[in-house]
C-alpha cells in the first residue's frame, strides 16, 4: 500500500458523502490486506451507522483478526463514550454494558498471558461461546430486538482462525465441525479441509 494514513484519510473523507461507496472500497482492501486494522476498524465506523447487522458480523470478525488490540480497543472505548454522552438509542446488538464488557476482555487478553498469541485465542474462543447472542438496553425506547431478526450462526462466523484454534485446544470434535461448515462455505478449498479432519480423526486415535 503506498501510503496507509493518507489512504485511510481519503476513505474518512469520502465515507461522510458518501458510506457506501467507501464501504465497498474499504472491503476490497481488507480482502486485500486482511491484517490492516485502521481499515477494518474504518469499516466499523461505517457500519455503526449505515447497518446495524452487518456492524455485529465485522466487530467479531475485527477481533478475531486483530493483531493490534489498541486500535479496536480504542474504536469501541469511542462507541461507549458516544452512547454515553449523547443519550442515544444504542444499536440493537451493542449497549453501553455490552460494550465495556468487550473492553474489559479485551483487557484481559493483554493482561493476563505468558503466551500472548495463544492467549488471545483463547479468550476470543470463549468470548464468542459466552457472548454470542448479544441483546439491546433495557432502556431503548424500541422493544424490537433487531438481533433476533439475524441471528448469527456459528456457521456464519466460522473461521480458519476459529477452526485451527480447536485443533490447537485438542477440541477435535468441535474442529471436525468448523472444518465441515468451512467445506460447505468455500467448496473450493474442501479438499484442503477434508485433509485437515483425517488429521485430525488421525490424532484424535492416538
């Protein structure tokens, strides 16, 4: 990327005209650069405000690829902050408690760890167990929960990230699983996933 903070000044410049047209940009270079945060965490700024459901897919799929936990850290720290300030009806799938609660682990994924990488897994791991139906204030002034409209699936979050970190916990069956749903999701790869459960199966028999 020639120059990252001028590119992303650019997308901020064109995502107040015009977000959609920024989002699709943005998307292309994180399909392109899947680790560069400021663009996933660009993305974020745009969906908070033009697509509440689709904000709930790209803040977990931001902290399973994170490699720089500040910069997410300080994108909902921001989002806690504005919700806070302005008295606003949070976005169906995210309130002030949701959020610090976010916070808080990712705190303890910087804090508590010998081995800061597999650490990190871990508490994505069970941060997506515990959490993955996250539900609206009991303030908002709408009683339609939009989170039940689309619910997310684990077969919707399923990554090779999520997948291989199964494998690494010795939690075969669960890897055996995220491997099928990855098969059904990218077909081209399934030869690729298929290799991977007869390790898998091959391991767990020993």
């Amino acid at each position: 990327m020639v120059n990252e903070k001028q590119t992303i000044e650019e997308l901020q410049g064109l995502a107040k005209n015009d977000p959609e047209k920024a989002l699709v940009t943005v998307k292309k270079m994180i399909k392109e650069y899947p680790y560069f945060m400021a663009a996933r965490v660009l993305e974020l700024d745009i969906l908070k405000t033009t697509n509440q459901k689709r904000y709930k897919h790209a803040l977990r799929a931001c902290a399973l690829q994170t490699t720089q936990r500040n910069v997410l850290y300080e994108h909902l720290e921001n989002l806690a902050k504005s919700i806070e300030k302005d008295g606003q009806q949070p976005i169906a799938i995210l309130n002030e408690n949701n959020v610090h609660s976010f916070l808080q682990w990712l705190e303890l994924v910087g804090d508590k760890t010998s081995d800061p990488t597999q650490t990190k897994f871990d508490w994505i791991d069970d941060f997506l167990a515990q959490n993955a139906k996250i539900i609206p204030s009991k303030n908002t002034s709408s009683k339609k929960d939009l989170s039940k409209e689309n619910p997310l699936s684990k077969n919707e979050i399923m990554t090779e990230t999520l997948a291989h970190l199964y494998w690494r916990q010795k939690k075969y069956d669960e890897a055996k699983k995220a491997f099928k749903i990855l098969s059904l999701k990218y077909p081209e790869k399934s030869g690729l996933f298929a290799d991977h459960i007869k390790q898998i199966k091959a391991e767990k028999s020993k």
